[in-house]
C-alpha cells in the first residue's frame, strides 16, 4: 500500500500515515537499528495490518521524499475551515442516502425532446 507521511516524530522512530486507500490511518513505528529519515510529506511503500485497535505499517520503504509537502498544512487548513464554519452555526449537508430516506436532492427525472 501507498501513502504519505502527515507527522513524524523528531527522531523519526514514529510516523502517521494517510493511507491510499483513505481508510484508518496507519501508525508506524521504527523497530531496533536506524529508522529511515522520514518528513510530512513523503510518499512511502508499506505493508499494514490492522488490530483490534489500530492500522499498523511495517516494510517501510522511501518512495520519494516531499511529493505531498503542502498535503499535511492542507489538510490542517480545511480542518479549521470546517472548525470555523461549524462555529458560526453553518449547516452541513450529507449527500449520502440512508436505507428508505430520500437525499438532500430530489434525482432528476429525464425530458423529453419533442420533435421539431
């Protein structure tokens, strides 16, 4: 599996993964022996298992460092964006439908053409 790095510890023996897949995040953590130089931001090849309780990686390999270096401030943006809005009292809206519940938006019906 891909994914980007969002945190990493200063000494790079812990890291948070966002995963390609957009599921758990994945939490790494350097076992004995050097732990690769990561940053928020690089792109990394792992293998994860998920527990009980969280996603794991391990197999950590260095894809190619900073090719999502805004992806960490991006995400942290639009964080407070949402944060702000839902301050002000701003109605979100959920465009997903749930079992015999009718969405936000009624589907569109087709027209039909008349001949000329």
């Amino acid at each position: 599996m891909y994914g980007v790095v969002l945190w990493c510890s200063a000494d790079c023996r812990k890291s948070v993964i966002w995963c390609e897949d957009h599921g758990d995040l994945a939490f790494f953590q350097a076992q004995e022996g050097p732990a690769p130089r990561l940053e928020a931001g690089d792109l990394v090849k792992f293998r994860s298992v998920q527990t009980r309780r969280m996603r794991i990686a391990h197999d950590l390999v260095l894809v190619e460092q900073e090719r999502f270096r805004d992806l960490p401030d991006n995400l942290k943006a639009a964080g407070e964006q949402a944060e702000s809005r839902a301050a002000t009292g701003a109605k979100v809206l959920s465009f997903s439908k749930t079992r015999g519940q009718a969405g936000p938006v009624a589907p569109l019906q087709p027209k039909r053409l008349s001949a000329m």
